[in-house]
C-alpha cells in the first residue's frame, strides 16, 4: 500500500495554511525544518545474551514558545521523517491550545509486542540515557506516545534523575502518579476528545444521546475516547485494534470489550458483533467516527465512502490532505489531531507544572482546568473556521501558527 510520507504531509499542511493566511516568507522558511534532530543508537542486552543495537529519534522542531514537548512512540514502522512530522505536528498542538511550549518527539524502531519487559526496559534505559544531554524540564519534555505508557515514563525519569543525580520529575509526563505523575494524566488525550466532541455536537446539532460513534483503536486514546463518548451518551457500535474490529449496530460496552480483549489479546471475536477489517470499519454507519490508531488512514481512497458527519483524530496524521479536502466539500467536519488529541499534552503540562512547583492537584482539579482550556480552545478555531471560510484543520493552524510567529517576532528570529 502507498503511504504518504507524514513529513510531507505536514509540509503540506502548512504550505497550504500559509497561502491561506499570507504567512512572512521567512517565518515559513524556519517552521518548514526541525531545529535538531538527534539519530541514536542503542545497544541492548536481549534474554538470550546477545547485544541487538536499535536505532532511535528525537527531532526538536521550534521552541519560540517554550520547551520542546512530546511523545515518544516504539513502533517498527518508525522512521526519522515520521517523528519530524510529529515534532511539527507537536508545536502547532502545544500553541492552539496556548501552552508555553515547543514541539519536539521521539522514536525508537523496535516491536515492544515481540519483546520482553526486561528488553523493553534496558531499551528505554538506553534511549533516555543517548537523548539525554538534550532533554530536561528547561530544555524537552518527552512523554508517552504509540506503544510507551507511565511504565516507561518512570523507566525515563528514573534513568535521567541517576545522570543528573538528583530527582527530575518535570523532565518526563505521563509518570506513575506516585513518582510525580498527574492525577487524570492516563485518561487526558481520550477524555480531550469527548470534550471537543461535545462541542463540535453542539455546533453541528449532532444529539450525542442518540449518536452512534466508531473508534478505530483501542490503546490508550481509543479506549478512553471510547469510555467517555459513551459516558456523553453514545452508543460505540465499532471498535478496532491493529488486529481487526467489530460492529454492533445496537451498541457495543466499552468496558466489557476491554475485558475481552485483556483475556484474548484482541478485541476481534467479542461474542454478539460482527467481524470486520480495520479499514471496513472507517466507512461503516456512523455519526462520529474517530481514528485513534496511526497515520495515513483516511485517504482520497477511501474518504468519499465515509458515512460520519464528524471525525475526531485521537491519532496523529490519521487524515492525508486528499482526503481532507474530499470530506470538506462533502460537509463532514474533521476536528483535527492538534486540537483533539490535545487533551494529552494539556495535562502533560499540568503535570509539569506540579512537578515545578511541588504541590499536587486532584482529579477533579485536572479535568475541570483541562475542560475549560480545551473549551476556550476549541471556540478560538471554531471562529476562525467561521472568519475564514477553512476547514476545521486549517482554522487550527492559522490559530497555532500566528501564535509562534508572534512569538518569533517578538524573540527577533525574523
Ligand atoms: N504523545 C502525545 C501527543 O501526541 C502526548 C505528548 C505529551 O504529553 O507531551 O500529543
């Protein structure tokens, strides 16, 4: 299957926003370029006492704002113009929600499915320690991403707290809450998009107590975005992993799926719904649909068969910019991935601000700041998109890029 490389995706993204909003030549020249990336190779002992060497990322794209900030993600299919793609994506989510932040991400090429916890956690020991003459809660801020979760969080703050020879808490997010992680951080990104799915709804006057909602995805975004949709008053009628999906028309328990798929591995077989293929899914019967696996899964091949009137990106990139103009004349509404998985990131910033100031927030705290900011955030592009006469994606990169070229200016780089 032909992929679009993300890097030019993004380029492209922003090659369009800046025609649309006469963007400074120079402006677009620096945010066409990370300002480093940094190619690491890790050694590893593996179980059976050979060294296997994997090849690892992290691009820092602008960080006018602030600190670089993102993810790191372990995927095979990781390559270097991915995670710049990403690092991009990163500054312009951190500056549509309005964090002092930058964009920066990481990658490491490896299958964590085929590796022992021993192995995973030597790997990330390794990783954290290559990067880290780059990282710190000053300078990048890594946290998790596709297939790293608060385990490896700690592993990372761990391996930098003994370089550095004290404790760093605000060096990594998405940490253990009992070593500085913040209270909400695990359920932010999925609970960020039902709060900018409740306020798309009201706009496009989609009842949320009737609606029927596909996740493609099922880690961390897709089932909390699932168990929040449904806590609005959806019905999920279609669930997928990276192994296949199912559909229910009459509903399907989010909870009761996620059982199923800790005993068996995977969500396809779930008694009562019917198999289909991941990218059957994406054009089943729905009125929200939301991509929450990879990359480059709605594309000019398959948009125009899309049913849903909204799509909310949990994932990164999952729309190419074909698709993106088929689904605008055809009046479908895409919340795009800067603004809708931005709940992450939000509460990656709460977490850091805690771990700066050293006084703890509770649950109720984080989710209420996290609703406000992501509401404020949301009408912000909603206006644009009106002003503008854009898509929802371009109304956000307008927002998010005038945010860093102001802060560009203000700094004397142009
Ligand atoms: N990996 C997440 C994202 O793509 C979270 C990043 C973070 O919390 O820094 O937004």
């Amino acid at each position: 299957m032909y992929e679009r490389n993300p890097y030019e995706m993004a380029l492209e993204q922003l090659n369009k926003c800046a025609k649309i909003m006469n963007l400074d030549p120079n402006a677009h020249e620096i945010l066409k370029y990370p300002k480093r990336v940094l190619c690491v190779y890790i050694p590893v002992r593996m179980d059976n006492g050979t060294i296997k060497v994997f090849k690892g990322f992290r691009s820092q794209h602008n960080d006018a704002l602030g600190p670089f900030k993102g993810g790191v993600r372990y995927h095979p299919n990781v390559t270097m113009e991915e995670v710049m793609a990403l690092s991009m994506w990163m500054t312009w989510k951190c500056s549509v929600v309005g964090l002092p932040y930058g964009g920066g991400k990481g990658g490491v090429i490896c299958n964590p499915k085929e590796m022992s916890i021993g192995e995973i956690e030597r790997l990330s020991r390794g990783y954290f320690y290559a990067i880290s003459r780059i990282i710190g809660p000053e300078i990048d801020i890594p946290a998790g991403d596709v297939n790293t979760s608060s385990r490896e969080m700690a592993w990372f703050m761990d391996e930098y707290s003994k370089w550095k020879g004290y404790n760093v808490p605000g060096a990594v997010t998405g940490k253990p809450v009992n070593i500085g992680g913040s209270e909400g951080r695990t359920e932010s990104t999925g609970l960020g998009v039902a709060i900018v799915g409740r306020e798309a709804a009201k706009k496009l006057n989609i009842d949320l107590k009737n609606a029927k909602v596909v996740v493609q995805g099922f880690g961390n975004v897709g089932y909390y975005s699932a168990y929040f949709m449904e806590k609005l008053g959806c019905k999920i009628v279609g669930i997928s992993d990276s192994r296949g999906g199912i559909y229910n028309r009459y509903g399907l328990s989010v909870d009761a799926v996620l059982e199923f798929k800790k005993k068996t591995g995977s969500v396809v077989n779930y008694p009562g719904a019917e198999v289909v293929s991941n990218e059957e899914l994406l054009e089943r019967e729905c009125d929200i649909l939301i991509p929450a696996a990879l990359e480059n899964q709605i594309t000019e091949k398959n948009a125009n068969r899309i049913k849903a009137k909204l799509i909310l990106e949990g994932a990164n990139g999952p729309t190419t910019p074909e698709a993106d103009d088929i689904l605008h004349k055809k009046g479908v509404m895409v919340v795009p991935d800067i603004l809708a998985n931005a709940g992450g990131v939000s509460v990656s910033y709460f977490e850091w601000v805690q771990n700066l100031q050293g006084y703890y927030w509770s649950k109720e705290e984080v989710f209420d700041k996290l609703d406000k900011l992501l509401v404020k955030a949301f009408n912000r592009v909603y206006e644009t998109y009106c002003n503008y006469n854009v898509d929802m994606r371009m109304a956000a990169y307008i927002c998010a890029i005038s945010r860093v070229v102001d802060a560009m200016k203000t700094r004397g780089w142009i």
